[in-house]
C-alpha cells in the first residue's frame, strides 16, 4: 500500500471528501488501484492506494496536489512550502501556519510579528487578520526563513506570488469574502438560492473547502455574508472591506 498525506484538508462539513474523490477518479480512473481517503492530523488528508499501479497512482498524486513534509528534518530553509492559518489571533506575536510537519512531533510554523510589520506596517496582529479577511485554513505560500532543530523552531515568510496576491486583493477596489468549511459548489448554490449570484464578480477556488468571492463594485461584504451564512453552516468566512 501507499500512502500520501496531500496539501488539502478536510473540515467543516466535509463535502471536501466527495469532491476529492471525483477528482481522484478523473486522475486515476484507468489506472488499476484502489484508494480510501481519510483526514489525519489536523484534518490533514491521506490518500491510501492500493493495487497493480498503486506506485505510479501514488506520484501521481504528488504531482497534481503536493504532499505534506512530514517530518521536521524534512523542512530546508529557503525552500517555498504550501500551508494553512491556524490559530489565527491567539497570539499577539505573530501568525502560526501549518505546513504539515508531524515528526518528531505536531509543528506550526510561524510568520513573525516583525515579518508582519516590515510588510504590512504598524498594526498589531489581531487588527491586521481582521483587515486582511484571513481565516483559519486558508491556505498561503510561504518560504522558511528560519529552522531551528534544537529548538524545534520554524519561521517563515509570504512567498512573492503570495504578497502579491494579498497585495491585489486589498487593493482593486472589490470587497472580498474569503470561505472555508466548505466546497465552492455550495457556495454557489448559497449565492443562488438567496439570489446574491448577480452581486459577484468571481469565485476563485484556493483550496478544496476555500473560496475566495470577488464582489462587484458597489456590493458590500457584510450585507453578503448575512445573506449567505446560514446557508453554509459550519463554515467560517473572514472579508476585506474597503474603507468608507
């Protein structure tokens, strides 16, 4: 058997599963394997395969989603990563990110309050996740600046591409509604139903269970999201708002 654990989670209500699954069929369909998906540490999510092409089914699946370090001694300063928020707002010194480091034991990693300021400017780390709309899972591309074995200490750094991306997103002049907790397909059915589909101008799947939806001009999040959340229960939405 193999065993893959990809760069996706699965939470919320767990749709993400189901999507997964079908992607992995158009992936994998005429390859002779068997797969079982489950969430591991953190809602992280392995891929095990079995069968006559389990080997190639399993690079395969690295290839289209990325796998996780596994272990610290894995992790090399300087090289680019994909990872999740967590625990967003419950330290003032910082913004811890999971890359998926399970060995020696569970490690987040942490974007420091001096990164932060040096890219984003004075503004205390609770204020500046509120302003940026970020929320738990979403995922970012970050560079490890720092490992400290000893310590078991990671920092990083956004990526370019990432500052870049944050950088449009609080500054095309669109209000942003960033959610997790559910696939983007529900989302849209929560858009339609209320009637809100008129209102945005994109929806951008960053992650299995993470939409990003871009509002047309004039349209404002907070009326959105009072809309659309009781429809995408267990989900958690985090928006940019422009200043009045």
């Amino acid at each position: 058997m193999e065993e893959v654990v990809i760069l996706e989670k699965v939470y919320g209500d767990r749709s993400g599963f189901l999507k997964l699954d079908r992607k992995l069929r158009a992936l994998l369909g005429d390859l002779e394997v068997e797969w079982k998906l489950s969430a591991v540490k953190k809602n992280w999510v392995k891929v095990s395969l079995s069968g006559e092409d389990e080997e190639i089914s399993a690079n395969l699946v690295r290839e289209e989603f990325g796998e996780v370090p596994y272990s610290l001694k894995n992790v090399e300063e300087g090289k680019t990563y994909r990872g999740r928020f967590i625990d967003l707002g419950k330290v003032g010194y910082g913004a811890y990110v999971d890359i998926g480091i399970f060995r020696p034991r569970p490690k987040d990693a942490l974007l420091p309050l001096y990164y932060l300021k040096r890219a984003f400017g004075e503004i205390p780390v609770r204020e500046l996740i509120a302003k940026m709309g970020w929320v738990d899972n979403l995922p970012v591309e970050v560079v490890v600046t720092d490992v400290e074995f000893g310590a078991r200490e990671v920092e990083l750094a956004f990526s370019d591409a990432q500052l870049k991306r944050i950088n449009s997103w609080l500054n095309d002049g669109h209000d942003k509604l960033f959610i997790a907790g559910t696939v983007s397909e529900n989302v849209e059915k929560a858009l339609i139903r209320t009637g809100h589909g008129r209102d945005v101008k994109r929806i951008e799947e960053l992650g299995l269970m993470e939409t990003l939806l871009i509002l047309k001009k004039g349209t404002q999040a907070p009326g959105i999201i009072k809309e659309i959340g009781p429809h995408l229960k267990g989900t958690v939405i985090g928006a940019i708002k422009l200043e009045e």
